[in-house]
C-alpha cells in the first residue's frame, strides 16, 4: 500500500508541473516584477515627490519667512547663506544659527491659524 501512495504521488507531482520553456520561466517570475513594481509605486515614487518638495521649499527660502526646523524650534529668518540659516525666536528675540537642511516646513498663515485653534 505504501509503495502505491508513494508512486501515485510522483505521478500526480509529474503532471502538476509544466513544462519549462522560454514562456514559463516568464511566467514564474512574472509575480515577483509585478511586487517589485507595486513596491516601487507605493514606495519609491511617493519618496521622490517628497524629497523634492523639500528641495524646492529650501531653495525658496526668504528672510522673513516663518520656519520650523526639525527639531521643533520655530523662528523668523533673519537671515541666510547656502548652508546656513540665522532665526529669531521668540519671545526673547534670541537668534540661532541653524544648518539650511534642518529647515522642516514653513510656517504659512494658514497653519499658524492652525495651530492657534489647537
């Protein structure tokens, strides 16, 4: 009886298998492209829109912008290079110099108004 269940399993294993030619090594592959490519819509793409984004908001940076940076500290641009920022905070009028990169978003009356009602 074992003998029988062993070689009516090999049977069943040689049917179940195509035959492999040039189409069905695509066809095998064809589920990992399709994760690679929704991988990379839903990924890669929706990172590159943000980076640049950001690029686009730190090149138009101005004196007398609002910012906050990345770590949270919210000041008026007082000035500027291509590196580095000074802000003022207040409500000391303390001015810090920060890298240009640490800028997160700008500050917009929309968002203060915002952030008031919170």
């Amino acid at each position: 009886m074992h003998h029988l269940t062993f070689g009516l399993q090999a049977f069943w294993l040689q049917q179940a298998t195509p035959a492999q030619g040039p189409l069905g090594a695509v066809v095998n592959f064809l589920p990992m492209i399709a994760i690679v490519a929704i991988f990379y819509f839903l990924v890669f793409m929706p990172m590159q829109k943000q980076k640049k984004q950001q690029a686009q908001m730190l090149s138009s940076l101005a004196a007398g912008n609002e910012v906050v940076t990345s770590g949270g500290i919210v000041g008026t641009i007082v000035s500027l290079t291509e590196e580095s920022i000074i802000l003022r905070v207040r409500p000391d009028n303390v001015k810090l110099q920060v890298a240009r990169s640490a800028v997160a978003n700008l500050v917009t009356p929309e968002t203060a108004k915002a952030e008031d009602r919170k």
